[in-house]
C-alpha cells in the first residue's frame, strides 16, 4: 500500500554530478543500478517491488518519478530535496527529488529572451527527437517513468555517456523504436528526418549525406561515420568517399545519432558538416533475449520485395555475453529500361556478432565484427530533359546501352577495451575495417558519339568502376570519472587507409551494349593511395558553479599521403606518376552553457571542422601553374542554442541558431587541360534548427522538426567548376520540415493498438554546378508514410504505406552526358509502397 512520503532534505548539485557518473560508469560497465521502487510504481495494494534501473539512466529519470509530496521548493542555490529514507543509495545514484519550479520561471523568462533575439522564425520538428526504445532485446532501453512522459534521451556524442538535454550542441538521436515506427530499411528511410539534413542518392549504396548545406560536389565527404568506436569509409579525397556512404542496415541497433556541425575535435577527419553514429546493441549478462522479423513490401509501378530479421542475446556466464543478428533483404525495383522492367531491384544482406567479457568490474573487452554486402541491379534514375528536367522516355524509363549493377561490400571488425582505474578510465579502441565497390556503368552518353565517329561502327561504352578501401585505426582515451570541479579527455588516435581505384572503359555495341574484343581496353587507369594520420586531442568540462559549465577542446592532425596513378590505352595513353603530400590542420571547440534548472540547457559553441587535403598525381614535366597539393578546408562553426524538458517531461524543445565559414574549399577542376582538386572559393550557411516533442495525452506522442537553412558562395569558384559568388550551394532546401504523430492505447487486456503517420517536406533546391546548363531548380516535394497495427504478448502486426501521395522527388541530376540523345539523368524518390510486418520479441 502506499507508504509516507519521508521528510526531505537537502542535496548538493555535487551528489547530483556524481549520480550522473554513476549513471554512465555503469553503461560503461553494462552493470544496472537496483533501489527499492517508489510506491508511486505499485499497483494498489500490492508489495512494493525492487526495480532495476537499465543503464544510461540518470539522476532526472529517478526526480521525474517522485511523488508529488515529496517535491518542495528548490532553493536559490538550486539544491534538490531528497526523502531522507533513501539517501543511504547515493552511494550509487541521487534518488527521487525535488521538482525545481524557481528554474523553472527562469527558464521560461531565458526561452523568450532567447526567442525574441532573432532566432524566433523557427521551422518546428522532431522525427528524429524521438526516445529511447523499449526493446526487450537492448539491455539499455531506458522507458519512461509514466506513459505520460517523455522518455530520457542518453547520448556519447561527447564520447562518454550522459542525458542529450545536457549536451552543448546540436545532437539528433534516432532511437530503435523511431526506426521501427519509420519501418527503417535504408539511410533514406531516417536520415532526412533529422533538421537541416540531406541526401543525394542515384543507386543503392551510392548517396552523399549533407548536413546545414555544407556541399559543393567535392569527392571527399564532408559528413563522417562512425560505427560505435570505429570510423568507417575513407578519410581522403582520393577514394570517393563523398559519394560512398556507407548505408547500413538499421536492424539491431540501440539509436542513430546525428551531430550537426563540426566535430573535428573529438572526431577528425570528414566532419566539416557533422557525423552520423551508429550505436549497436550491446550484448548484455541479465537474461536471454531474442528477436525476430518479417516483411513484405509492394511497390506502385513496380514489384515486391521482402525482408527477414533476427537477432539473440545469450549470456554464457555471469562475465560472459554473445549478440548476434542477421539481415535479408530483397529490394524492390521501379524503374524500366528498353530491355527490361524493375532493372533498379537488389537485395541486401549481412549480420552482426558482438561480444562483451568482463572479467572484474573494472575491465570490460567488447569484440564486434559487422557485415553486410549491398547489391544493386540499376540505378534509380530516369532520363529527363536537361533544361525543363521533364521525363523525355516515362515516368520510370530511362534508356540504357548497358546494364548497370553494383556491388557493395562493408566489413568493420572492433574491438574495445576499457579498465577503470578509480580516478580515472582508460579506453581503447581497435578496429579493422573495409568497403568494396565492383559497378558497371553506362559511358555511352559520353563516348558512344565520339567512338562511333572515331571507328565508323555503332558504338557504345561501359566503365567498370572498382573501389577498395581499408583501413586500420587506433584510438586509446584517458578520461577522468571524479566529479569535481573538471572531467576531461586526453586521448591520442593513429589510422592507416590503403585504398585504390580501378576504371576500364571499354567499346561495346551500340544497340545491344554486348562487348566487342577489337573495342576492349581503350582505358585503363589505377590510382593507388596511401593515407596515414597521427592525431592528439584533449577535452574538458570545467564547472564553473552549480549553473555555468565551459566545455573546451582541441585537437592537431597530421597526415601523409602517398599516391600511384598507371594507365593505358588508346584513350588514356601510358602514364606512370607518383605524388606526395603532407598536411597538418589543428581543430577546436569552445561551449559555455549555463542551466537555469535541471531541465533547460543554453549553451553557445564555436567549433572548427576539416577534410584532409591531398596529392594530385602529376606528370614529371606537368606546368607550374598546376598545383601539385591541395590543402585541407575547413568550417567554423558559430551556434546558440536552449534545450528544454517543460510539464513534467511532456514537452520537449531545442532551437538552435548557426552561422558557419567554409574557407579553402576543395573543388575538382582543370587546370591547363590537367583535371586535379584544388581549393578555391569561400562559402557560408547560416540558419535555424528547431524540434519539439510532446506527449499530450497518454500514449500520443507528437513530433516536429524543422529547418532554414541559407548556403551559399561567398567568392567566385574557378570558371570550369561553374559557381559564381551569392550562388546557393547544391541540394539544400532553405525549408524542409518532419512531422511525426504516434498513438498507442490498450485495445484489451493484452492487446494494444499502434498506430502513427509522418509527413516529410523537402523545399525547393538548386542542383550541382554546372557549366553546360548551370544549377538546374529542383522543385519542392513531400512524403506521407503510415502504419496501424497491434502488439501482443511479445507479437507485433503492422501494416505500413510508404509515400501515400506518390510524391515526385528529385534527388539528383546529372551532368551533360549522363544520358543517352542529349538528355541527362534524374534519381528520384521511391514511389508509394504499401506493406506489412509481423515481429516477435522475447
């Protein structure tokens, strides 16, 4: 029954500190922390149970929780009453506090201060501002303490685990149960749920992420991966990293997170834009957990496709846990050609094994290995008119000599170890890890005329294109686990990439695209590469009293590269050059944030962000004029930002204001007849990010995001690359918006209904620089997705809709000679697909 509300006292902020040290060296150590439950948690009349807290939950999920008697007004100091008959568990986590209604009025009074500054044209959001999931099968789910509250959101952004309200910068996380709801198949599915974010895709496995507009069409990427501990995909600029972003299957994971703007101090390389991180399933000791998956997907103007997934968690001793789950998916196709109908289809397929030992307390080993193949047989284009961009063939045609499949192979093998010495943790992170690309690609609207010309015979051509990354990486972290007046990070980081590029262009027919012997080899070209970077970085958090921090970093990079370019044939003659670079770029981040209450976070944050530079390989007697290296660019980043949990955590906010220099870009252009990168121009993007999540009612959850964002050239590009100054930099909508509502309600008494829609808006956007037709306008479209459907003992049934409207979206263009006859290509958006889902958990 319930009991008497115990006399309170007061906390230090101090305790609170240390609750949440607790909290996250405990999600280090996959450990749970057990308190007796309030007896707010009993049904009436029934014992008081003994609750076990999962990991990552901090000291706010325990003052949400507590009943409304035991909360009193907090003091000017911003103290938090406590029922003295828990505090003997502060050994381990603060417990069930007060409420802080004073923070409360001043964070109301800082909000509209802070809204009245010029940040007020807010674009609303959240699709991505979604919480934590109850997976039976993630030891780390953190649910809500009410069906009538927001669940608490646990991040690593900052690369140690804490709440996302308390994270000084912008940071998106996509939970499983989002990724659920969204059906998730692809990075497509989620990606473009997240403010100000972007993606270009032509095939499968061939896409470019772009976050707040930082894109010009470069062959680096400007946005970096992570798996966990591991970053994945090319650091250089000499393996098309930029267009081969891994697409991960996002079966199995805890949560996606997506930092916006540079993380160069934490993260390195690629980040210019940001970084998505993918954070998996960890194994856990507590139980035996298990699931399973099926799918079935009809697409309009094409096929059907169907997926299966499983995954299990089996501890095998008490220190001793194995995960694994594995993936198949088979793609539906939508685009025809001449020859044959649904020539885009594919499957994918892989898995993942996880294993966690942890031997004393203080040690704990966790090996990983991912792997996942990608095959795709076309692209998702159909041929458009290069000025009206109107289909010139249909609405899902596209004419092509040859086919064009592509095969994608993603390895990352990791294992981490971290040992805790007391004072301070020290961690390790060692991972191997590989991408492969094996495509044919139809070159006939380039060379056909000039071949047919040249033999006097009808013909058409076909690259094959072989991409090979490897890549070894080391990262060791020293970081404190005290909770006095400063945390940091000390860590050093070391990676190797032996990557190489493969083209052969050979003569086929030009009607039936087969391959002629006579016509085989006109060129050849290898480009070999090296990459090594050596790196060091430092963070910290210094509290300056109860209510103002200052998180500070730095971190200095510095790379060689080596490089080897060998072709042949009559159209690319024989060559054998050699090049070298060497380049150093030091990045930082500086965030002081001042919490009015508990629940509100204002922070400002200045951070800079690079991409490596590189050498262009040369011939020995090339001219002066044409630069042998390219320098590394790089972004600063200026932002403002209030984060805030509002009526009990019913209502969520963040809004972010940016302002972003982009010096030294890197640009592939030619220079006296050589095609080599160089850096040129100077951009800026400046905007306002904004998402609201609210849980009106119980079981109803109502998401919003939203962005603008304004990107442009602030100095001419060179004239062979086509911008001019005040051009909008490519594929960024100034609007685009996520509205997602879900509702779940018991039907019975073990029977609950599940239902939910979204509705993505992507504005209007310029594609890339161009000199034959300059920057094409792509117009606005929006996407309807669905779902209904009931869980049951353990079973889930769910039916889904995919782009309800049959929106007609563009995602890319391409270049003069992309097509056949003068005309040029177009990806567009998968059309309106409609499909069910039966799961089973345990």
């Amino acid at each position: 029954m319930p009991m008497r509300a115990a006399r309170a006292r007061s906390v230090s902020p101090c305790l609170i500190r240390a609750a949440r040290r607790a909290s996250a060296g405990c999600a280090r150590s996959g450990a749970d922390l057990a308190m007796p439950s309030p007896p707010s948690f009993s049904k009436p009349g029934s014992p008081a149970p003994r609750s076990t807290f999962p990991i990552g939950v901090s000291e706010r999920f325990i003052i949400q929780g507590a009943p409304a008697a035991w909360r009193k007004p907090a003091s000017r100091h911003r103290s938090i009453r406590v029922a003295e008959t828990l505090l003997p568990n502060l050994k381990h986590m603060p417990s069930w506090a007060q409420h802080n209604d004073q923070g409360d009025r001043e964070m109301k009074r800082g909000t509209r201060a802070f809204l009245c500054a010029g940040v007020a044209a807010l674009a609303i959001s959240a699709g991505a501002r979604a919480q934590q999931a109850p997976d039976a099968g993630s030891p780390t789910a953190a649910p809500a303490d009410s069906a009538d509250m927001l669940a608490e959101i646990v991040v690593t952004a900052q690369k140690r685990t804490e709440r996302l309200i308390d994270v000084p910068q912008s940071v998106s996380a996509v939970s499983a149960e989002a990724l659920q709801q969204a059906h998730a198949d692809r990075l497509d599915d989620f990606f473009t749920r997240v403010p100000s974010a972007a993606l270009v895709e032509t095939q499968a496995g061939q896409a470019r992420l772009i976050l707040r507009g930082i894109n010009t069409g470069g062959v680096g990427a400007t946005v970096a991966t992570y798996v966990d501990e591991t970053p994945y995909g090319s650091a250089t600029s000499l393996a098309n990293g930029a267009i081969l972003t891994p697409d991960l299957d996002p079966s199995d994971l805890e949560r996606v997170e997506v930092l916006r703007g540079p993380q160069g101090t934490l993260y390195g390389a690629n980040s210019l834009g940001g970084l998505i991180k993918y954070v998996t399933v960890a194994p856990s000791t507590d139980a035996v957990h298990a699931a399973a998956e099926l799918s079935t997907e009809d697409v309009a103007h094409g096929d059907t496709g169907w997926s299966g997934r499983a995954s299990v968690n089996v501890p095998l001793a008490d220190t001793l846990a194995v995960r694994a789950s594995g993936f198949y998916r088979r793609d539906p196709g939508f685009i025809d050609d001449q020859h044959e109908k649904d020539i885009n289809d594919g499957r994918t397929y892989g898995g993942r094994v996880s294993a966690l030992f942890k031997p004393t307390e203080a040690l704990s080993l966790r090996a990983s290995v991912v792997l996942q193949n990608l095959e795709s047989n076309g692209t998702n284009q159909v041929d458009v008119d290069p000025l009206t961009l109107k289909p010139v063939l249909g609405d899902y045609m596209q004419a092509r000599v040859v086919a064009q499949p592509s095969d994608m192979q993603y390895r990352v093998y990791n294992l981490t170890g971290s040992y805790d010495f007391g004072p301070v943790q020290l961690l390790s992170s060692t991972s191997y890890s590989s991408l492969y690309q094996n495509a044919l690609e139809d070159a006939s609207g380039l060379y056909g005329d000039v071949l047919t010309g040249a033999f006097g015979v009808p013909l058409g051509a076909s690259q094959v294109q072989q991409v090979q990354q490897r890549r070894l990486t080391e990262e060791v972290r020293l970081a404190s686990t005290d909770t006095g007046w400063l945390e940091w990070t000390v860590g050093g980081f070391y990676t190797r990439e032996r990557n190489a590029i493969n083209q052969i262009i050979d003569g086929v027919d030009g009607a039936s695209g087969a391959r002629i012997a006579d016509f085989s080899g006109l060129a050849l070209a290898n480009l070999a590469s090296r990459y090594e970077e050596y790196a060091g970085f430092a963070s910290g958090t210094v509290h300056l009293n109860d209510q103002f921090d200052l998180t500070f970093g730095g971190r200095y990079s510095h790379n060689e590269q080596d490089a080897v370019q060998i072709s042949s044939g009559p159209l690319a003659g024989d060559s054998d050059y050699t090049a070298h670079s060497s380049d150093g770029v030091f990045t930082y981040s500086v965030a002081p944030s001042f919490k009015p209450n508990e629940d509100t976070t204002i922070y400002v944050r200045v951070a800079k962000g690079y991409r490596p530079g590189g050498p262009n390989v040369l011939p020995p007697g090339a001219p002066d004029a044409v630069p042998h290296q390219f320098g590394a660019d790089t972004t600063t980043n200026y932002e403002i930002g209030v984060k805030s949990e509002l009526l009990n955590r019913k209502l969520s906010l963040e809004l972010t204001g940016f302002y972003i220099d982009w010096d030294n870009i890197q640009l592939f252009s030619s220079v006296d007849d050589y095609g080599v990168n160089i850096n040129g121009g100077t951009a800026r993007s400046q905007g306002i990010e904004a998402s609201v999540t609210m849980r009106p009612l119980t079981g109803l959850t109502v998401s919003l995001n939203g962005a603008f964002v304004d990107a442009t050239l602030t100095s001419d590009a060179p004239p062979l690359v086509g911008g001019l100054k005040g051009d909008r930099l490519p594929y960024t909508a100034r609007f685009s918006s996520t509205l997602a509502v879900e509702y779940q309600r018991p039907l019975s008494e073990t029977v609950d209904g599940i239902a939910g829609f979204s509705w993505r808006y992507t504005g209007d956007r310029l594609s890339a620089f161009d000199t034959s037709y300059g920057q094409r306008h792509l117009s606005a479209y929006s996407q309807v997705d669905a779902h209904a459907g009931v869980t049951f003992d353990g079973y889930r049934i769910d039916a889904f809709v995919r782009n309800l409207t049959d929106s007609r979206g563009i995602l890319d263009v391409g270049a003069a000679g992309s097509a056949l006859d003068g005309n040029v290509t177009a990806a567009i958006v998968r059309p309106r697909s409609f499909g069910a889902t039966l799961g089973y958990r345990f």
